[in-house]
C-alpha cells in the first residue's frame, strides 16, 4: 500500500465513512483485512447507473480506454451487457 492510498485509510476511519474508494487490488486487499468496506471505480459506476445519477456507462467505459486506464475489455463488455448496453468491439482499443 502507497502513501496515498494509506492517508486514504486514516481519512476513511477519520471520517467513519461507509466505503473506501479503491481500485488497486493489493491495497486493497489489505484495506479489507483491517476491516474496511471497499468499492471500486466501477462498481461505484454500476451503482450510480442503478440510481440514476448516470444514464450510461458505455461513454465512460470509452473515456477509459481512451485515456489508457487500464480494465480487461471483457470485464468492461460483461458489465455493460448486465446492464442493457452495446459492448465495445476491439477495434476502439
């Protein structure tokens, strides 16, 4: 775990707060053996579609893979038809 993400855990448990928004896996691993609810980045988009604070997720999906941030294109694909949208073809990436 880096600095920023161990600064993340103490305001986490300074706050009392409900998640901990974290997408590196072996921080979070340890975030979750001290007893910390994590999210990650697109299970916090899945969730913001759900209420609908989002209307689509594909658009985002896009701008990741735009801006090389790194997701397995078929996790990327399974979320979005779980969730009635067009997938993305590997032509985009």
């Amino acid at each position: 775990m880096d600095y920023g993400e161990s600064e993340a855990v103490v305001l986490y448990k300074e706050l009392g707060a409900d998640f901990l928004l974290i997408d590196d896996k072996k921080a979070r691993s340890i975030a979750q053996n001290l007893g910390i609810n994590c999210v990650g980045t697109l299970g916090l988009l899945i969730k913001s579609k759900e209420k609908k604070l989002i209307q689509k997720l594909r658009p985002i999906f896009l701008d990741f893979l735009d801006n090389k941030r790194f997701y397995s294109l078929n996790l990327l694909n399974t979320i979005l038809i779980e969730n009635n949208e067009d997938s993305i073809n590997y032509s985009h990436i």
